[in-house]
C-alpha cells in the first residue's frame, strides 16, 4: 500500500524561495512531500463581503489577469498509468562467462549439468504517496454585485479555475524540483563517502579539478563562468560523459550495479547562466558550432530558490537535509546533473474536482484534488557537475585569452 505523507510546510518554504520571497536556506528533503489545504479566501475588517474582499462594487471594465502557469520540470513526469500506485524495479545482474567443454584437449572441465546457477536480483519498491487539495468558496449571490454581465461573471470564475491548475502546476513543479534537488544532494554525498572509502566512483565531477588535472591550469569559481577554454572543456567533459554512460559500468551509481544508460535515456540539465556563457564565451567566435555544442539538454534557472536578487549563489545552492539518514549538504555552484530516465521522477494521478454546495449560505466549495508520487533509485546512473575552488597547487590561471562579460 502507498504510504502517505504531508509536508505542506516544506513545500510552502520551497515555494517561497523559488519565486524569491525568501533567501536560499535548509530545506527537509528527507520526505519528499505534499501540500496539504490550499484555501483561496479573504477576510475584511468589519466581517463583510467575506469571501471576494477583494472585489468592489463594479464599475467600467474589468480584466481577469491571471494565466495558466506550465511547470518547467515536465521532462520529470511519468505516465501514472504506467508506473502506478507503486512502483516495483527489479534488476538482475550479469552473468560471468564459463568454459563448457564442448571442445577440451587434456582434463575436461567441471561442468555439472545439474549444479544450481541463480541470478542476482534486486527488487526495490518505491510507495510514498501524497494527496493534495486545493480549495476555494465561490458564492452565488455576493458576486452578483461585482459584475455588469454574465460574459464577465464567467471570465472571473475561470480565472478562479485557472489559478487553481497554476496551483497545481507551481506546487508539483516545487514537488519536482525538491526531488531533483535531493537526487543531486544524494550525489554528492554518496561521492563523498565513495572519497573516503577510496571507492572509484564518478558520482559527482568537481569541473574545476577535473580541469586542472587534465591541463595543467587553474580557474577559480569565480571567474570559471567567463574562461573560453574552461567552458570549452567543460563541453567536452559533458559529452565524454554522455557516452561512458552508454557502456555498461558499475561507476556511475551508488549502489555499484551493472548499469547502463542509452543516450535516448539520458537526460542533462544545467543551469540556464552557465549554457548561456558557454554559447556566448565558446560557440559564437566557432564556425563549426556542431563540434563544441552541448548534448541535448534542458535548462532551469535554479535547482532549490531564486534568491531575493536572483544572485548566481542562491540560485546553484541546494541547501537540504537529505534523505539518507543523518546526511545534509550546504552546496554553491552546483552547475548541472545528468542522470538516467529510471533514476527519479514525479507522476501525477487521480485528479478530480469535487464540489459541495451549501444552499443555506449560498455558496459553493470546490476542491481539487490529486495524488502526487515520485522516487529516486541511487542505483541507476547519475552524474552531478558542480565548482569548487581547489588549493594547494602552484599552478598558474589559465593564460588562454578569455572574454569578458559585458
């Protein structure tokens, strides 16, 4: 059975960081949740005109100007008819290759037709479940007032109605981007225990490191976002990347399973500045822009919140305490994530509108409501790029010519 779950809490703060209400802070990702009661209402002083407060008395025109708002992480949703309620993900390992004797010339080798060759397999189960409600009160008599026709009467209920989707749309978007955001966090903290187990693991690339060690030179986070060649490498680093994951491998996950992920199944996102400057600073002074451009990819503009100035820090930080227990991160500069379509995801289900009147008070309660779940299976396979200032080298900054931002 899905287990349900609420934390309305978590997704308000979620909320308000993502449209910049709010600074960057924790976030609890350890339950990837829901928002509970979403109730559109007013109040005034003097107890009147309870419900629409806001409205006045109508004269002239009015202009309902609300519009339909379309998530940005529609690349993260599963088909619910497909998934369902819960999700069961079985993997069975590879087979090791053994000599059969057909042909042998000396001792013939052991092969026992009757020995007992099971398969490896692993089953992991993914139920959390979370049921939303959006709500609203629509009078019938209250309204009458606000309004000189029935065609302008029908645009304000429909801009009640489309608020509602948009409400759906930004809340399973913040659902989306919290799950994402606890994929990358995941990451690299798996990364970081795979460093001190001295476990080969490409779970998380520090670019800036990677640089250095293959050429030589050194660029700070600082100033990595406007180096041509940086940015150039960079490019290639995101393409090596795409390909390795192709073969089959046990280093792109943490769970060290055989995996493998076909370029149809890979999916890269980057943050929208950084593809933004690898266009500008790389690809526009290249006649052959084939030969440097990025894989397919697709940009979003933060990974948790927005900041209040929309400054690059706030907008590269994941700030979270993370599913696996006792595991948080605090983390600038996080640029992109590559990752397997079975590695995470959201799907929405049993949508419907219910509606109950109350003749008495003349009005009319309406609730939306849907379920809402989603997963992340850290043995699929997943790479996180991020900077990170690097010491302790007597390297010299890039000496390529770099252009400057204006």
């Amino acid at each position: 059975m899905a287990t349900m779950i609420d934390l309305s809490t978590v997704l308000q703060d979620a909320f308000e960081q993502a449209i910049g209400a709010e600074e960057v802070a924790q976030l609890d990702f350890s339950n990837i949740a829901s928002l509970g009661d979403y109730i559109i209402s007013s109040d005034t002083a003097d107890g009147t005109d309870l419900i629409f407060s806001k409205l006045v008395d109508r004269i002239g025109k009015t202009v309902v100007a609300n519009r339909l708002y379309k998530s940005k992480y529609g690349f993260m949703s599963v088909d619910p008819f497909t998934w369902g309620y819960v999700l069961e993900k079985v993997h069975v390992s590879t087979f090791t290759p053994r000599e059969n004797g057909k042909y042998y010339n000396g001792t013939q080798p052991d092969t026992d037709l009757y020995a007992e060759f099971r398969p490896e397999i692993n089953v992991k189960l993914f139920a959390n479940s979370k049921d939303w409600e959006f709500a609203v009160t629509i009078t019938r008599e209250q309204i009458k007032t606000h309004f000189l026709n029935e065609k302008t009467l029908t645009a304000f209920i429909n801009g009640i109605y489309t608020a509602m989707d948009t409400s759906v749309a930004k809340s399973l978007e913040e659902n989306s981007g919290m799950t994402l955001a606890a994929y990358i966090g995941e990451h690299i903290v798996a990364q970081q225990a795979a460093d001190a187990a001295n476990d080969d693991k490409v779970l998380a690339i520090n670019l800036i490191k990677a640089y250095h060690d293959e050429t030589g030179t050194t660029v700070t986070a600082a100033n990595a976002w406007y180096d041509a060649d940086f940015l150039r490498f960079c490019t290639s680093k995101f393409l090596d990347i795409k390909r390795m994951m192709t073969n089959l491998s046990v280093v792109f996950n943490a769970e060290g399973l055989e995996k493998h992920t076909p370029e149809e199944y890979q999916n890269f996102v980057i943050i929208g500045k950084f593809a933004d400057n690898i266009k500008r600073y790389m690809q526009s002074d290249v006649y052959n822009k084939e030969l440097v451009s990025m894989p397919d990819y697709k940009e979003i503009d933060f990974w948790q919140g927005s900041g209040k100035t929309y400054d690059m820090t706030s907008r590269t930080t994941i700030n979270a305490q993370l599913i696996t227990e006792n595991a948080t991160i605090n983390k600038s500069n996080i640029i992109a994530v590559m990752f397997d379509d079975f590695a995470l995801g959201t799907t929405l289900y049993d949508r419907e509108t219910v509606s109950i009147p109350n003749p008495h008070r003349h009005r009319t309660n309406h609730f939306e409501q849907c379920m809402v779940g989603n997963f992340i299976d850290l043995s699929e396979n997943g790479v996180v790029f991020y900077l990170e200032d690097i010491s302790g080298n007597n390297t010299t900054s890039s000496s390529s010519t770099k252009k400057t931002a204006k």
